[in-house]
C-alpha cells in the first residue's frame, strides 16, 4: 500500500484527500488494462475515466468556468501511474490536447471541452516538430492567411494520441513577427481535410504517438485560439499549468517501484534471513524514501502556488518536473537492482516502470532545459 500520509500536508483541502481516496478505490478495480493494443486501450480508458467523472480537472466545465486545480491534475496523474502507466497517460492527453482551449478558447471552441471531459472526443497537443522539440520557437510549420481561413502546412512529430485523437491544438508559424512572436495556435478537427498520420512511432513503452502531416489544411479563422501571433505565450501558459502534473506522474511510478523494493526486501530471503537485514538494501530504501519525499514537496508546492492565483510558475514548475523525473528514475533503478533478475524480466512491474519513466525526462521540456529555465528565472 502506497504511503497516503501527505494528503495530510497543508497544501491539500478535503475535497482534495476525497478525491484521491475515490480514484484510488476506481483504479484497484479498474487497473492496469491490456497494453496490448494501446489505441484501443487509451480509447476505452478515456471513455471509462470520463464515464466515471474522472476527466473532469482536465478542462474548464463550461457551464461553471474557473481556474484549472492543479493540485487535483497532480493527484489524479500521481494516482494513476502508480496504478498502470498507460492510464495515466489517457488522463493527461485529455489535459495537455485542450489546455490552450481552457485558458484562451472562445466559447465555440469550449464546445468540445463537454466532450473531452466526458471521454467522448479524445485530444492531442501537437507542438514539436522534426526540427524544434525543445527550441519551440524554430518551428517551420506555416499558416498562411488566404481570405477567411488559415491554410497549414508542415508535419508534428512526438504527437501524443496521435492517430486516435479527434481533435488538436496545433502551432504553426503566421509571421507577425521574427521568432516566438510570430507563432499562432489553432483548434483542428481530426477528420479535416489534407491531415494524415505520415507515421506510427514506437518507443520503449508503447503510446500512441505519431507524426502528422499537414498538407494545405485548411481552417476557418475561427479556429484560431487566442489572438495571432499569441501561440508561443499560449504554449507556455499552458505548460505552466501541466508541467507539474509530469512530476507528478513521475511520482507515482516512483512510489509503485517503493511499495514493490519493500513487499522484495520482506518476503526475499539471501543468507538466510531476509534482504531488508542488508545495511545496504535499508541505505537504498531510504534513498528512495527520501528522494519521493522531497519531490512530492516541489510539486505540490508549484500546485498550491499556482492554486493559489499566481500568474506564473515557471520556476516552481520546472523544478518540481526536473526534480521529480530525475530522482524517479534513480528510485526505479533502485527497485530493478533490489529485485535482481527479476527486475528485468519483460512483464515485471518494475521492468515496465523502468521502461515507462524514461520519457518523462524528455517531453515537455527535457531536463537539460529545465535547468536553464530555472537559472535564467533565478537570475531573475
């Protein structure tokens, strides 16, 4: 059993510790599901998580508008991935795809956010391109003004849901200015036309993730979200809402790979009594307590803080992602010594933790640059 005492910490409400007692109970009846075929997974976890009022935090509810809860977006995330790693990733795709939408969507585009919240439409931020992943602002990606519409053309690569999604908020690059300045977001339907899925990729925990071309897309004006030339502070926005959410994934990988090192170091014996006697298991174990620990601090102190009505989080934010993905995959790694062989036998727990983590320290926004995020905002 996962430790629950820091649902007691003051960064948390009672709707908060009631939520997360809910889901759990949810998941131990739920999960994990058959990764067999991950599209049709992720389909059925949306539809299953929104019909039980799960996908709820993803989105503003537009009959009641006001400020995503971050820390209940972290709840949920940390829940799930202790759970099974792949429902945690439905949950956050449902997040992530209509983020710009929640912050900045008129109320056409909040139309489809019914739907999201519900597990009837699924979502996808489509951002990185072959040639800028983390360098947002190199993106080649084009929308061109022609009367009333915007025409896109270019690819996204590392989409996540893509494929499945039907719907994505896609950046492209309009030109009212060099750089950052010059970027637009759009919300594009799935089923547009001249929007193809070039290619399936396959990474070492299977997701849904493609690349997609866009061949002279063509979208109504309307479909811009916010203002032109908005995009790059749109995609920052709603990275500083989320950003924490993937710590606190991380989290909850971290905590799964601890409760497994401890159920292996009680009931494993070597030289004849059991392996937690070892001084050196009991060091690695409080490590990884330790390292669980503190990250849970930075991302529910980045959480309460954005809470709590700060405009910004960024330096919060990155650190609780740095800090979080970082020493989870040293908890992880801990987990696979600790249960020897075992550890990296393909369908063990820990083995697809080990695969499932990796990730994490590269997607929104690898931890080489979150560290000069977080210099660059000290220096500030």
């Amino acid at each position: 059993m996962a430790d629950r005492s820091f649902l007691d910490w003051p960064f948390f409400e009672q709707r908060h510790r009631d939520w997360a007692d809910r889901l759990d109970a949810w998941c131990a009846k739920n999960l994990p599901v058959d990764h067999s075929d991950v599209d049709a997974a992720c389909r059925d976890l949306v539809a299953r998580l929104g019909e039980a009022g799960f996908l709820k935090p993803t989105a503003v509810d537009t009959a009641n508008p006001g400020p995503l809860d971050v820390r209940t977006l972290c709840l949920t995330r940390e829940t799930l991935a202790r759970h099974d790693g792949l429902a945690d990733f439905a949950f956050a795709m449902q997040g992530l795809g209509t983020g710009a939408i929640s912050l900045f969507g008129t109320p056409e585009q909040q139309q489809w956010l019914d739907r999201t919240r519900a597990g009837k439409a699924l979502s996808a931020f489509a951002l990185s391109e072959p040639r800028s992943g983390s360098d947002v602002a190199n993106m080649d990606m084009a929308a061109t003004r022609d009367g009333g519409d915007y025409v896109l053309s270019g690819e996204k690569t590392w989409i996540s849901n893509g494929g499945i999604a039907d719907l994505y908020t896609v950046f492209a690059r309009t030109g009212e200015a060099p750089g950052a300045r010059g970027i637009s977001a759009f919300l594009v339907p799935a089923d547009t036309p001249g929007l193809e899925v070039a290619e399936r990729l396959d990474v070492i925990a299977p997701h849904p993730l493609a690349r997609l071309a866009f061949n002279d897309v063509r979208v109504p004006a309307s479909a811009m979200i916010g203002k032109p030339g908005d995009g790059f502070k749109i995609a920052m926005s709603v990275l500083d809402v989320f950003r924490s959410t993937v710590g606190s994934a991380a989290l909850g990988f971290a905590r799964r790979a601890l409760d497994e090192t401890l159920e292996r170091a009680g009931s494993r014996e070597l030289f004849g009594a059991p392996l937690f006697d070892l001084q050196m298991v009991q060091g690695h174990i409080a490590e990884m307590a330790l390292d669980i620990d503190a990250a849970a601090l930075l991302i529910y102190r980045a959480a309460w803080t954005k809470d709590m009505g700060a405009p910004r989080v960024t330096r919060e934010a990155a650190m609780a992602k740095l800090f979080a993905t970082d020493r989870a995959q040293e908890v992880i790694d801990k987990a696979v010594q600790i249960h020897g062989g075992d550890g990296v036998r393909r369908g063990h727990i820990v083995e697809s933790l080990y695969r499932e983590i990796r990730a994490l320290r590269i997607y929104e926004g690898a931890s080489d640059v979150q560290k000069v995020v977080i210099a660059r905002q000290t220096m500030k």
